[in-house]
C-alpha cells in the first residue's frame, strides 16, 4: 500500500453481543487487514470465558492486538491503551494493512479517534479509566452518587450527566484529600492522523437482549464459574478493576454465598443488558457512524461485505484518487 497523509482506518464498534468480533475477521480478510481490540477486558491474561475473548479458531489466523497484555492485578491505563493502539495502528498501516479497530469499550475507542491529552497536571489517569470503567457497566448515576458522598457540594453543582466533570472532581478529593475546584480544561479534539469509518453495528433491543441472555448462558456452560473461583484461588483479589467486569463480580457473589448460582445468572444478564444500553447510548453520540443493522443480513459474510463496500465507497475511494 502506497503510503498516504492520513492512515486508513476502519473502525467496528457496538454493543456487546451485537457480533463485533465474527464480523471483524470477515472484513479484516476481505481487506487484508489486521484488529485492534478496543475492549477493556480483552487486555486482561487469564479472562476468556466471561469476556467472550476470540478463540485462535474464531480469529481464523487474523492478527489481533492488545488482547492477554497485562495480568488481572497489573496497573493499566486508557492512556497506556490509547498510546498501544496507535502504535498498533501505524504498525499494522506500515506493513501495507489495514487497521481495524474493533470493540465495544467507547473510552477506548474514544481515546484513538479524539486527540485526548493525558498530560495535565494532577491526572490519575488508572483512577480515571476505574471510575470510568464503571459509569459504563453501572451508568453515570452511580460516579455521581459516589460524589455525592465525599463532595455534596460539588454533586449539587455538577450534573450527574457531565461524567468528565464528576470523574475530576472525584479525583480531585482523592488526591487532596479534600474537595476542590473543577478543573475546567477541554481536553478532548479530535485527532487528525487517521481517515477513518466509523460503523456500529446493531439489533432491536428485543433480539439483542435475547442474544445476551444466550452469551451468559453459554458463558456458564463453558466453564465460567470456574474460570472466576480459578482467578481467586490465584489471589486476584475481588476488589480489582479486572474483577468487577462484568461476568466476574456476579460469579464473585455466588462463590461468596451472597446468593445462588440462578441468581447470579439473573443478575449477570440483567446488568449485561443495562450495559449494553449505556454502550448504545455512548455510540449515538457520534455524528459520523454508519449504522449496521444485524437483522438485514442471514450471514455474517453478507454483513462483512456490505462493510467493505461502504469502506470501498469512502476511504477506499479517497486512497485510490490520492494515489494516482
């Protein structure tokens, strides 16, 4: 590939079990590309049947990045992250690929497509990424209620929906150890590195949740339960970021007998289904996504190809002119 100004990039994003990971392998060999996960979980060794990570199988021999990178209890930022993928990206460019960005994880996809600057003074950007973390699998309500209780004040002024403010302000009083004013700064422009589509794919809420509840039950069948008593009598401890992903901390609740396997079942799909509204949530925010509707197509091959063809349609249309 001809090297160009901008560096190609798809992006392949979603709610979870909207089929984001079959459906990037397919593009990615009708391309000659290679992914990128943009999944905060997917990072973590040892994590394979509650985060749904791709098998060798189901990669079908496509090169994938930043997936088993750290141990459940090492220290990992979305700076970090941010700083990796790109690396991957220019890599991946550099070899006459395509880079796919693939994941539901939207502060991570954010971190590649925006050009955030971590570099601030007084960022505690692991503290930021947990906080964040958790507005995504439990919704903002619960960062401000959290808030609420070290800096009511603070709480009344900021709206529970300016998560970026309640983060910093959060950080703010741990550490100081005091409240304190917001820090005002912007930090977020996008980036212009990349010529990038951005696609989305989707189901009705119904189908999706259906599919969810399917996962969970597959997830169990597979080993999940042991999988998560594995990671604890390894001495991964239940109050690590890692283990209050989803899948984990609901299995983590059974094997501590706070309630029966059934139950943890029933929660674990309930929250899974809540994040995934959240994630929707965070994905309609970009005015520029193209979005997939899963239910148009009987194969995961026809949704890959009608990826490829809006690719071909725009991105692929502009490397072409630019290399003549």
């Amino acid at each position: 590939m001809k090297q160009i100004s901008k560096i190609p990039l798809l992006i392949i994003t979603g709610p979870t079990a909207s089929g984001k990971t079959s459906v990037a392998v397919k593009v990615a060999k009708k391309l000659d590309g290679e992914i990128i996960s943009a999944d905060s979980m997917l990072i973590y060794r040892y994590m394979n049947i509650g985060t749904a990570k791709p098998t060798p199988e189901e990669m079908e021999g496509v090169p994938h990045y930043l997936i088993d990178i750290v141990d459940p209890d090492d220290k990992f930022s979305v700076q970090i992250y941010q700083r990796l993928a790109r690396e991957a990206i220019q890599n991946i460019y550099g070899r006459g690929k395509i880079p796919i960005l693939a994941g539901g994880t939207g502060f991570y996809v954010d971190s590649v497509i925006y050009n955030y600057d971590f570099g601030f003074s007084g960022v505690d950007q692991e503290y930021r990424s947990f906080l964040q973390q958790i507005a995504e699998e439990k919704g903002k309500q619960t960062i401000h209620n959290m808030l609420k209780q070290v800096d009511p004040e603070a709480a009344e002024r900021i709206h529970p929906n300016n998560l970026k403010r309640v983060i910093r302000a959060l950080e703010i009083v741990r550490q100081a150890g005091r409240t304190g004013s917001i820090a005002r700064s912007d930090y977020k422009n996008e980036y212009e590195s990349y010529n990038m589509l951005l696609t989305g794919l989707y189901y009705d809420r119904n189908k999706l949740y259906q599919r969810i509840e399917t996962r969970v039950d597959q997830m169990v069948a597979r080993g999940l339960v042991e999988e998560v008593s594995n990671l604890l009598k390894a001495g991964y401890q239940k109050e690590l970021a890692s283990m209050q992903g989803l899948g984990y901390k609901e299995i983590i609740g059974y094997l501590l007998n706070e309630y029966s396997l059934e139950e943890a079942v029933m929660i674990l799909k309930r929250n899974t289904r809540r994040f995934a509204k959240r994630q929707l949530t965070w994905f309609k925010r970009y005015s520029n996504i193209n979005w997939i509707d899963m239910e148009n197509y009987d194969t995961i091959d026809q949704t890959a190809d009608d990826i490829v063809k809006l690719w071909d349609s725009t991105v692929g249309a502009e490397i072409k002119k630019k290399e003549k």
